[in-house]
C-alpha cells in the first residue's frame, strides 16, 4: 500500500514537473532565424522596403529586431537577406505575426514595394532558444 502510494505521488510529480516545462516553454524567450531568398534582381527592393517599412511594423507588432545580414559570397550574396527577431515567448510571436499580417500598413507597402513583381520566392525560419552560457537571453 505505501509503495502504491509512492509510485502514485512520484507520478504526480512527474506530471507536475511536464507541466511546468511545458508552461516555461510557452512563455520562455524565443528567437526566429528567417532566411528570406529574393528573385533575381529583386534583393535591393527587400532591403527598401524592410528599411522603410517592414522593420517600424515589426516594432508596431511587439517584435524585437535583433539583427540583418546578407551573406559575403556569391550567389547568396546576390540574393538573400538573414535575420533574427525576438519574441516573449511562441504565443506572442503567433499574436505579433497575425497582427502584423492583417495590418494594413504591411499590405500596402507589400503591394506597393511588388509593382514591378514579386520580390520574396522563398523563405525559411527556425526558432531557437539561448543557451545557458549565451550572452543574449
């Protein structure tokens, strides 16, 4: 009886201790590597309309901009735009990106910014946490 009562509190515990780590990642800091690749020709039309919109709306939208890179080499470097943006946790980076989508400001200088075609053919993101020796967290 006092094993089974044993196993049974050590179980809670365990369940206790999932829904914590559950709970500490839904609202842990979380970081977005996106990799956006441009049609040819096209990069320079990305770096406007990020320097002249797209980063003010990310700000409007509780996005922190960490940073921006283009690679040093061809091809790459003829196409592609790196960056990072911060979020308080995965739920506020789902909330800023739907606002930031539905935002009519964004709509328009996507529009406005694509008259000539579209700029952005492929993008790819990963989401990544600090490591307990990094210096940004």
């Amino acid at each position: 009886m006092l094993r089974t009562m044993m196993l049974g509190l050590i179980g809670l515990a365990a369940l206790g201790a999932v829904a914590v780590e559950e709970a500490q990642a839904e609202t842990m800091r979380v970081f977005e590597l996106r990799t956006y690749h441009t049609f040819p020709g096209r990069l320079e039309a990305l770096h406007k309309r990020f320097r002249e919109h797209t980063n003010a709306i990310f700000v409007k939208h509780g996005m922190s901009l960490i940073g921006y890179w283009t690679p040093t080499e061809a091809p790459d470097s003829e196409n592609t735009l790196v960056y990072i943006l911060a979020y308080p946790s995965m739920a506020a980076r789902e909330a800023s990106w739907k606002a930031f989508r539905d935002d009519p400001d964004w709509q328009a200088a996507r529009e406005a910014s694509e008259k000539d075609g579209k700029i952005v053919e492929k993008v790819e993101s990963k989401f990544l946490t600090p490591t307990d020796y990094s210096p940004i967290r």
